[in-house]
C-alpha cells in the first residue's frame, strides 16, 4: 500500500462514538463545533436537559471529530473544516434550529470565572485603563513584565493604557492568570461555547453568529 493513499481509520475502541457522530449528523441540518474547557459536569447536564428537545451535544476526542467529519465530507462538502484551529475540549452539537437561536441561548447562559494557566483566550483579553488598589512595588515590575504600562497617582500603581494582553486563542501563563485575578479580571466564558457551525455548505464563525 502506498503512503500517499492511506487514509487514517476510526480505532475499533472509539467506533460507537463515530457511529453516534453519523447518526447525528444524518438526523441534523446544523452541526457545531463547541469549547467545553472549564465546564463542570453539572453544569453540562443542565445545558444537555434545556436543549433535549431542540439539540444533542456530543463530547468526543478532537482526532475522531476530524476523521468523521473528514468521511462526511463526500455528503456534506466542507464539513471537515470546522474542527480547524479548535483547541481545548471539544465537541459536537447537532440540531434542526435556526443557528443563530442557538447560538443566542449558549451566550445567554454563559458565566464568567478567573483564567488558570494553561488555558486558551476565548476572545481577545484587554487589561483597562485606569487606577488599581495596589500599592507601589513588585507590582509595577509584574505589569511592566506583561508590557502594561504603569505607574503612581495618589499613592496607588494605575495602569496608564488599555493592555491587549491576550489574543483569542492564546495560551494564558501562570504569570498572566495571577495578574488577571489579582485586578478582578475575569476573562474566561464558562458554558457552552460555540466556535463555528456548520449549515448546508457554509460555516459560520462566531463572528457572523453573534450578530444582533
């Protein structure tokens, strides 16, 4: 057999969940892609019960996702891009409603929670302008590290520019999740996240999605 030909195959461990994937897709018009990082196991069973009537949610390793998404593409053309450029715990959500609907409910029931390292961004992190509590010290250095600039009024460090700290996407430091949680800076969206979906040949990014 020639390398050029071979095609990776779904391991005989992980066929039932490529199964579901199949059957799910063929059942559902719209399929997404979801970021569950931070996601409690609770918080995910209630997600789950609201959505049973109108959508499944699928939790399933990223290199299965791409090898069956990879087979659909014959039926479904440019399905198999929608797993690009995810990171983090992933899965699928499959459903017959309006995109934008479903989109609108996972944002609405998103909370906000402080970064820990190793994370990814989930959109773009800015530290604001302005004045902290902090005393002058260390403190000016840990910013300055991170190049926020700062500096002393009133006897308080204040931060003399708004910061793009992160990119989406970025992998947060154990030096940046300190800074962020020290400021109350809670950057980090906990709940179902919806990266892109997927309708009748188009992928729509969050971008397009989160439209009013």
């Amino acid at each position: 057999m020639k390398l050029a030909n071979y095609k990776a195959k779904v391991n005989p461990r992980n066929d039932s969940f490529a199964k579901k994937i199949r059957e799910l897709s063929a059942k559902h018009s719209i399929v997404g892609i979801i970021d569950v990082t931070g996601l409690q196991s609770l918080q995910l069973q209630r997600i789950r019960a609201t959505l049973k009537k109108s959508a499944k949610i699928l939790i399933v390793k990223k290199n299965l996702i791409e090898l069956v998404l990879e087979e659909l593409e014959t039926s479904r053309p440019g399905i198999s891009k929608l797993v690009a450029n995810n990171s983090g715990i992933i899965g699928l959500v499959f459903t017959n409603d309006n995109p934008f609907k479903l989109y609108k409910f996972a944002k609405k029931n998103k909370s906000s929670a402080f970064a820990k390292a190793g994370q990814h961004a989930p959109k773009e992190i800015v530290v604001p302008a302005g004045p902290t509590t902090f005393a002058p010290g260390p403190i000016i250095g840990e910013l300055g590290a991170l190049k926020i600039k700062a500096g002393i009024t009133a006897g308080k460090v204040e931060i003399k520019a708004d910061c793009v700290v992160a990119k989406e996407g970025d992998v947060i430091s154990a030096q940046l999740a300190g800074i962020l949680t020290r400021l109350g800076i809670e950057p980090m969206e906990v709940g179902l996240n919806i990266k892109a979906i997927y309708e009748g040949g188009t992928i729509y990014t969050r971008t397009v999605l989160d439209v009013d």
